[in-house]
C-alpha cells in the first residue's frame, strides 16, 4: 500500500460518506455526534476535514494522525484501545505510544523519505502485529495505518516450519534411497547387499508414501467440508481397527482390551473414523512396552460418543502435550522416525475430528500419587448423526 493507494481510499471513502450524508441527514446527525467525542482528530487546517473524520472513525483497523515531526495528534478508537492511551493528551510522542527502539529508527528513516514509500516492520503488541504504513494527507501531516496482520504472520511461520520439516523428512529417506542406488553398480554381485538394499529402499519408499498420504489426507480435511449426509456405525469400524492391529500386540506381547458399550451412528464418513481409530490405536502400540496393556472403550451418551484408548507407555512431557497435535511436531524425533511416524497422526485425528464436530484431548495418565507416568490417554467425543441432524 503506498500514498497514492491511500489518497485514493480516503478520497473514495470522502464520497461515501458524502453520498450517504445526503440520502440519510438523520445518520449524518449522529456521525456528528460522533465527532464531537474525537475532536482531536480534526485540524482546522485539513480540507474536508469532516468527511476524513468520519472515514477514520468508522474504520476497523488502527489509525494514528501525525504531525510533521511524527508526534501522534490523534488517533481513532481503536488506537486508543489497543494502545491504551484513553488517558492520552495530544500532541503525544510515537515513542510514548510505541516503546521499541529499533522500529523507530526505521519509522524516522520512512519519514525522512517522504513521499517516497518505506516499508516499516511490525509493531508487535502482546500477542498482536500489526503492519504499519504512512501515507501524506497534506502539508506537516500524515496518517500511520495499522493493519492486524496476526493470523497472516502465524500462518507465514507454520509454513515455513512446515516447508522445512517436509524437507527433512524427505531428505532422509531419499538420502538413503540414493545412497544405495549408487551403490548397487559396485556392490549388486553381493547377494547379502542386494537383499540388504532392497529392504532399505522398500522401508525409506514405504515412509515416502506414508508421507505423501498423510499430506494429501490433510490437503483434503482443509479444502473439504464436512458431508450433512454422511454417518457411520462405530463398533464395526473399531473392530475392523482392533483385529487389523492384533498380529502387531501379539508380536509385541500386548494384551488389546476392547471395552464396548452400545453401539452409535456417527456424524461422519467410516472412512475418516477408521483413519483417526487407526492413528490413535497403532500409537498407543508402538509406544507400548512388551508385555504391556492397551485399553480401548466405547461409551455413548444422549447427543456423543465417546472413544477412549489408553497405554501404559511414557506418556508425553507436559510442555509438549498442547503442540502434539500441530503439524510435524515430534517430541521425540529419532523415537518418531524409528516407528515409522512423521509428526502428522495427530495432528490428522485432530483435524478430522474437528472437522465433523468432534474434539480430541490428550493427557497423562498418574499413578495413586499424582507422580510417575502410567502412560496416554486419548479421549476422542464425537457427535451422534441424530444429534446433528437436530441441530
């Protein structure tokens, strides 16, 4: 956004308002009103003074009025709120308002250089950023727009983080599956190198593809609604999972103990909730010790179903239990990647459970006193397709 961009918006919004004053004298009346609460926004000096009052007013985003040495002479409400200068007597230093060095050396150079436009970095408030931009009204002042550029700033960051964990995960497995490529024109005569690496490349391929499913899974979850129509029985789905993973427990030593009360029609498609059973389940396995025990229960109330599996393995540290379900977040990544995982399971239950109405919580489990970790439980509550269809 430059000044031109913003002479043309205030110019537009002048009409606007001016439009909307003729048609309306009883809504100009009240805008006036309005203005005698924001007095300091007004200088006597500035052509069509009223009708940029109104504009700055009514506007959402954060607006300060400056004067030619960058003391703030107004600002509208929300400024004032955000910056908490209901108190504030005008004129006021920026440096007041805004206690960050280094912004304003860039602030200082940006106005050193008008009309020409600079790019000044975000003021960050809390857990708020907000994107400045100065624009010339006229003669000795200028407005400083500040838009609330947050969420863009949050999802900039977790795709950066996503793009450069994609990476990661690809590189080492496509590192291995060249590695031995390479080395099949030497050592291909060697029949225990050659049955070596072809359990190598089928391992690292099978990740790969795993990798790429998931991706595409959560590709779908994002860009797709839920379907209204869609339902599925819950007890068929949770013995489909159960007996697909019973070779696994006995490989393992693992008692599987399903605990199922009456059965439910879910809110959703069987599909997705055997993906999230699956995820749940096949972790509570894997980070189960031998000989250990895995519980799985179904319970069904009015309006929810809810679906608990418990383990008796480490557990997850406390600092790390509210990111588990965030995309590529490992706690344990040389843990992760030994079975298999690629720090989007749980973050694809979450979602798809999200997504159809549902909620999943994770916590630790404790022993009689409150101390060492007796292992995970997932508490998945869903919706019943009655439930739903009355709401």
């Amino acid at each position: 956004m430059d000044a031109t961009w913003f002479s043309l918006l205030i110019a537009a919004g002048a009409l606007f308002y001016a439009l909307r004053m003729r048609r309306q004298l009883h809504s100009y009346k009240l805008k006036l009103n309005q203005l005698k609460e924001h007095q300091h926004l007004l200088e006597p000096d500035l052509a069509d003074g009223e009708r940029l009052d109104a504009l700055l007013v009514s506007m959402n985003e954060v607006v300060f009025r400056l004067d030619a040495s960058g003391h703030v002479v107004g600002a509208n409400a929300q400024a004032e709120e955000m910056f908490s200068m209901r108190s504030a007597a005008y004129p006021v230093s920026l440096r007041q308002v805004y206690r960050e060095s280094d912004w304003h050396e860039a602030f200082q150079k940006a106005l050193d250089a008008l009309p020409e436009h600079h790019c000044l970095p975000d003021m960050k408030l809390s857990h708020v950023a907000l994107a400045p931009r100065i624009a010339e009204l006229n003669a000795g002042h200028m407005l400083l727009l500040c838009v609330d550029v947050t969420e863009q700033r949050r999802l900039e960051k977790q795709r950066r983080t996503f793009l450069s964990n994609l990476m990661h995960d690809l590189k080492t497995p496509l590192t291995s599956l060249l590695g031995y490529a390479r080395s099949m024109d030497r050592f291909g005569d060697d029949v225990d190198f050659r049955k070596e690496a072809a359990h190598v490349i089928a391992d690292e391929a099978k990740h790969v593809n795993h990798l790429l499913d998931a991706l595409l899974t959560l590709d779908q979850i994002e860009f797709s609604g839920r379907d209204a129509s869609a339902s599925c029985q819950s007890r068929p789905v949770l013995q489909l999972v159960s007996d697909m993973l019973a070779p696994q427990c006995v490989e393992k030593h693992i008692e599987l103990v399903c605990e199922y009360g009456p059965d439910a029609e879910l809110a959703m498609m069987d599909d997705e909730l055997e993906r999230i059973i699956t995820n749940l389940l096949s972790n509570a396995v894997n980070y189960s010790p031998e000989d250990g025990q895995v519980r799985l229960t179904l319970s069904v109330n009015e309006q929810r179903c809810t679906i608990v599996i418990e383990d008796q393995g480490e557990g997850i540290p406390e600092k790390d239990l509210s990111r588990v379900t965030e995309r590529f977040y490992r706690v344990d990544k040389a843990r992760t990647r030994k079975n298999g995982g690629h720090g989007l399971g749980l973050a694809i239950v979450k979602e798809l459970a999200e997504k159809n109405g549902g909620e999943l919580t994770l916590s630790n489990r404790r022993d009689q006193s409150g101390g060492a970790s007796r292992g995970l439980q997932a508490k998945l509550v869903l919706p019943l397709a009655e439930a739903t269809a009355a709401s």
